[in-house]
C-alpha cells in the first residue's frame, strides 16, 4: 500500500512537472480570454462530464464567490448544475446537446466557453464548441491525452498529455487554480 501512494504521487508529480516544462501561453491564453469578456460585461460557460463536471462547479464558484482575494464576484455560470434543463434536454434531444443547447440560450458575442475533457473526445462538450462559434462566444478546451476533437476545435486548448484520467484531472484541478489566479491578480489593484 505504501508503495501504491508513493508511485501516485511521483506519477503526479512527474505530470505537473512535464505541464510546467511545457508551453504555458495557453494557460496565460486562456486567462485572458476570460479577462477579456469579464471586462465587456461577458460571462464565462463552463462544462464537463463526471469528474470534469466536478471541475466546472469549481472553478464557477471560485470566480463568482473568490478565489484568495476579496473582489466584487465574476459571472461564471457552470452548465452541469441545473438537472432540470439537463435531463429535458438529454430526454428531448440527446445528450449530446445537454450542453450546446445552453450555449445557444446563455451564450453571448464576447463570452467564453471552457469544455473541460480529459479524453478529448466529450460528443457534448464538441457539440458546445459548435453551438458557440456562430454566436461570437470564444472557445476553451481543457483535455487530457491528445486533446482529440475538443481540442482542434477550440479557439485556445490546454492539453495535458496523459492517457492516466485521475493524474490528467489532477493537473487540470491545478490548472484551475493558476487560471482563477491570474483572472483575479487581473482584476486587482
């Protein structure tokens, strides 16, 4: 057992430390995205599946209530928490629209979209990179091991290259944070 939580922390270890080695512009990138459509009056939609639905709640309620610093709140709206639409929409027209058919309500021009997909290949987060691009609103993929379709689809893509889903999603928790972080340090002063 002991060996077990040892080698789950280096092989986390080792994936944050090929993530900092890696190109951050697109985390930066990402960032500003959200910068940008705050600072226009603009909102952030944020979604994912599982454990990456998990991940949009948080990073939501880390923009609208805080992060580390007192601030007025940050319209960030997670598309995974109202079962109502969810289940009406999955019943009405598929899964695969329980999130493109909110980007169709919801979405604006200069509002950003954030599809957070550890496989790449999320039908519903791809579905809202679609419902998005007609209607102005940027898109942000946040994948795990090759970025799939999620990933060529989207205006900015953060990738984390591993086929492991629990250490991608841990490096993504983390990405989170750095994301809330210079959307905040942004806004201070």
């Amino acid at each position: 057992m002991t060996e077990i939580v040892r080698r789950t922390i280096a092989e986390t270890i080792a994936l944050h430390q090929r993530m900092m080695d890696a190109d951050v512009k697109p985390v930066i990138d990402a960032a500003a995205a959200i910068v940008d459509a705050m600072k226009g009056g603009g909102k952030l939609l944020v979604f994912g599946n599982g454990g990456s639905a998990s991940d949009a709640q948080h990073l939501a309620s880390e923009l609208v209530g805080r992060f580390e610093r007192q601030r007025a709140g940050f319209a960030a709206i997670a598309l995974t928490t109202d079962a109502s639409v969810l289940t009406s929409v999955a019943n009405d027209y598929g899964y695969e629209q329980v999130f493109a058919r909110q980007v169709e309500a919801l979405g604006r021009a200069g509002d950003v979209s954030m599809g957070i997909t550890t496989s790449g290949a999320s039908p519903n987060v791809l579905a809202a990179f679609e419902a998005a691009r007609p209607r102005g609103v940027r898109t942000i993929a946040l994948t795990g091991r090759d970025g799939g379709a999620a990933g060529r689809a989207a205006d900015i893509h953060i990738n984390v290259p591993s086929d492991s889903t629990a250490r991608v999603q841990e490096v993504h928790r983390t990405l989170l944070h750095v994301i809330c972080d210079l959307v905040e340090k942004s806004f201070a002063g």
